[in-house]
C-alpha cells in the first residue's frame, strides 16, 4: 500500500514574511493520514526547514544541478539542498524542461545527483496541448519516463508526477479517464511498484477528493492552491 503524498510547489513565489502561511498551516493542521511536502523557492528552504522541524512538513526543494560542486554559477547542488534541510527535489518540472531547455537526459542526470545526495527525486512528465490533440499523449509520458528515471529509481528515492502541460495553472484538467489512463500506463512501466505517482494540474479543493478517488493517483503535486494555507490545508485533508 503506498502511502499518499500532497506535495506543493511554491515555485517562484514566497519571501520571508510568507514562512507564517506554512506554520500556520503546520500549527493548524490535524495530524495528517498522508505524508505532506513544501517546496518553497531556494532562498526559503533554511529558514522553511528550520519553522517546520517539529511538524509533520518534509521540506523539498524544485531543482538541482547534475554536479555536486564546480564552476556552476547561480546553479545549486543537490548536497548543498539537503545540507538546507531539503529531504526532496523536484525534477523536470515542465517549466523547466520548457524555460530552460531541460531535457529527459538531464533531468535523469539531476535526478542521479539528487539520490547521491540522499534526496528524494520528484520526477515530472506530461504532455502538451498539441501533443494531447495529435493523439501522443501515452507515447509522451512513456518516453519521457524510460528517459528521465535514472538507474536505482525505486520506492524509497524516487516519486514521478504526472503534470499535463496545458492543465498547469490554467483551471483546466483532464477528465478522470483521462488521468486514469495515464495514471496506469506509468504504473505499468515504473520498475518499483512502491513509487508513489501523483497528479498535478490545477488541483484545488473542489476536484481534489475526486482525483484522488481514481486509481493510481498516490497524491498530488499542488502549485497555486499551495500558496494558500487553507487550500493546500483542504487539498491534504481530501487525500
Ligand atoms: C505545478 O506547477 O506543479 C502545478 C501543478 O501547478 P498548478 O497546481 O498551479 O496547476
């Protein structure tokens, strides 16, 4: 049985004065069934770590370099993330694959540098809109997946979410079949059946009970309703 997990990505949002919504949210929180992660930006993840030590919150970060130190500069190394407290990365976030011109190989060497570093890697695939339309969306995430997984992805190290581009931050999300579908083309294709699969894609506290009914859907990767502590509150509360 794998144990659920709400993730949230504050992406490039939250200064200091921020760190009150997510020790509200810890403070406020009953004692949650399901494993909870906040991956504040780079600057926060000391002072998010240290706020939230004494609470049930895994603190994580939303990138690394593949190197563990060198001439890399404004680049962070997965060591010095979990030296600031971070127990997970995320990895391939398609902001990133699109902004930065990430691709699978990369991200799998990012993701092998994120496991050598003893974090948790948080490996992100999905389709565009064009790609959904063109009928490629299985083929997508497949291949997205066999290029990104590093060698030794197992339970313990390694979760993918499932994040289609066009459902990011636009309040749209795929029908349930639609998860479903690819919820279970991965599953089949992951090599551990212990790695927890979540979805992300505009969840907020009116879909969330209901995506999380379908199965294979392990928990969520939560963007804009995680900067809110009552959302994100009610989002872990529906898983
Ligand atoms: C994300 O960026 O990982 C995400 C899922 O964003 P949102 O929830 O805002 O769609």
């Amino acid at each position: 049985m794998r144990r659920k997990l709400a993730a949230g990505n504050w992406k490039m949002h939250g200064l200091a004065a921020d760190l009150a919504q997510a020790e509200a949210l810890a403070r406020d929180l009953p004692a949650p069934a399901v494993d909870v992660l906040l991956c504040p930006p780079a600057t926060l993840i000391c002072r998010m770590a240290k706020a939230l030590a004494r609470t049930p919150f895994a603190i994580g970060a939303q990138d690394c370099h593949p190197a563990a130190q060198g001439a890399h500069t404004g680049d962070v190394s997965a060591a010095m993330l979990a030296d600031a407290g971070a127990s997970h990365v995320i990895l391939g976030h398609s902001e990133r694959r699109a902004d930065h011109g990430e691709d699978s190989a990369l991200v799998a060497a990012k993701a092998t540098a994120a496991h050598g570093a003893g974090l948790v890697a948080i490996i992100c695939v999905g389709e565009t809109e064009a790609q959904r339309d063109a009928g490629q969306t299985l083929a997508v995430v497949r291949e997205q997946l066999r290029d990104s997984l590093p060698d030794g992805a197992s339970a313990e190290n390694t979760v993918v979410a499932y994040e289609p581009v066009w459902a990011i931050g636009t309040g749209r999300t795929p029908t349930d079949a639609q998860i479903a579908e690819v919820h279970d083309t991965l599953r089949a294709a992951l090599p551990d059946a212990g790695i927890r699969l979540l979805y992300g894609g505009s969840v907020k506290p009116s879909n969330a009970a209901e995506i999380f009914a379908i199965a294979n859907v392990d928990g969520a990767l939560v963007g804009g309703a995680s900067l809110k502590a009552a959302d994100f509150g009610a989002i872990i509360a529906a898983l």
